[in-house]
C-alpha cells in the first residue's frame, strides 16, 4: 500500500530514477522527493545490490524504492525467478527501505494479479509501486483496476507509449479512473521543456524521470581486443550519470 506523505510537498511530487548510491546522491541534491534506486537503467533498471541499498539508507535523506527485478527483458516470470523475487521483497522489509517497485504479467498481457498480491503482502507496511510492466498490458483500464484490488499504491505509467506526450489521452483518463484508489505516476521522456505541459494536462500529482548525461570512463589504458558484453566497446567506456542541474532544471519547471 502507499503511505501518506510525512511533510507538506508542493505538486507534482517529483520521483527521479537512478542507477546506484552516486545518482541518489547527485538526485537529493537537486532536490528530488524521491528516488526510484535502480541498476544497469540500459536495461530499463534491475534489482540493485545489497550493498547499494545498505549506503543508501545510510545516507539517504530523502525517501526511496527500490527496484525488485531480476532481469532485463519482458516481465512473465519463471517459478524460479518469481521466488527470488519475493525473497528481495522480504529483505528489503527487514532492511526498512521505505519502498518497492516491482511489477508481473501473464503471457496473455493481463496483470498476474496472484502473484501481484502476493508480493504486495510480502511488502507489507512498505510503499509499493507497479512499475512499467503496465505499459505491457493489453487493457490498461482492466490493468488497473487489478493492481488497486492488489493493493498495490501505485503505478509508473507513460500512458502506454513510448512518451509522456504521445500517451497523454490515456494518462488523463489513468488519472480519473484512479481517483484516490491509487497514484498515478507519470513518466516517459519528461524534460524541462515539456513537463509543465504533461502536469497541466494529465492532473498528475506525481512524475517521474531520469535526467541523465554520458561522462567518458576515466580510464587510461582500454584493450579494445575484448568487452565484457554486447558488441558495442565504446559504451563500455561511458558512465552514465544523474545530472544534477539538469534534474533541479527540470523539477523547477514542474513545480512552476
């Protein structure tokens, strides 16, 4: 479920999604409400490592979820998988993180609701999120309505498109059907030069983007014989990072 907010924030809340304690860091820095702690964002985010989450509730000073997925790709689950899922979920309750962000279908395109209240419970007082598997589904009306019987608190959501702009119709209407039954957290491509316009035109009380630069590797001597995974060697040489300024930039204008 989602917990009321422990201080008075000005709307939109702004969540900023993040790779690692550093993108935390530079993120509360630049003023986010929340953080979305994630790995490897080139996969769309993956379940952090244990020692990510232990330097971030050591230093966060702002609340964060954390992200429960085990792999990169589609969201219908294995039992295996499924199981490793819900034991990040138990531990990241005894850890007392202040949230998780998870999210299962079934091979039909329909949330797979069980295994959605399943997770939800092992959460327990924890905040819980539906992350992107609902821009998968083939009935986002239905789709919610089986996350609120879930009990699951909200849903990131780009309005079933590739952008918050193209899905604008459908995150208006996410918005009203939610009524105060769930959050809608709106996402996808948001920018300083167009979240003002999403805000104003959706009613969403909660974004979410990641406003990231590539910085080239530091390092000096680079084999170019070998990577250590795609084809691709030159992005074994860029990191990327949360921009700080871009971030404050971009919830200015949010808030505006």
């Amino acid at each position: 479920m989602d917990r009321p907010l422990t201080k008075a924030l000005r709307l939109p809340l702004i969540e900023i999604c993040v790779e690692g304690i550093d993108g935390l860091l530079a993120a509360q820095a630049a003023g986010a409400d929340r953080v979305e702690l994630c790995a490897s964002l080139i996969e769309g985010g993956i379940t952090p490592s244990l020692g990510t989450v232990r330097a971030a509730i050591e230093q966060a000073s702002v609340p964060f979820h954390v992200m429960v997925r085990p792999r990169g790709g589609d969201f219908l689950y294995s039992e295996t998988e499924y199981a490793s899922m819900l034991a990040d979920v138990s531990a990241l309750r005894e850890l007392g993180v202040p949230g998780v962000v998870f999210g299962c279908l079934n091979a039909d395109g329909t949330m797979d609701e069980a295994r959605m209240s399943e997770l939800t419970q092992a959460a327990g007082p924890l905040n819980v999120t539906c992350h992107r598997a609902f821009d998968m589904t083939r009935d986002p009306a239905e789709a919610l309505e089986s996350l609120i019987r879930s009990k699951v608190g909200r849903v990131l959501t780009s309005g079933q498109r590739d952008t918050a702009i193209e899905g604008l119709p459908l995150l208006a209407d996410l918005v009203r059907q939610a009524g105060d039954r769930i959050v809608i957290l709106g996402c996808g491509g948001l920018d300083l030069h167009n979240i003002a316009e999403v805000r104003s035109k959706t009613g969403l009380s909660e974004m979410h983007f990641a406003a990231l630069k590539d910085v080239p590797s530091a390092m000096d001597y680079r084999n170019p014989h070998v990577g250590m995974g795609g084809s691709d060697l030159d992005r074994e040489y860029r990191n990327t990072l949360t921009d700080t300024p871009l971030v404050a930039a971009t919830i200015a204008a949010a808030k505006a």
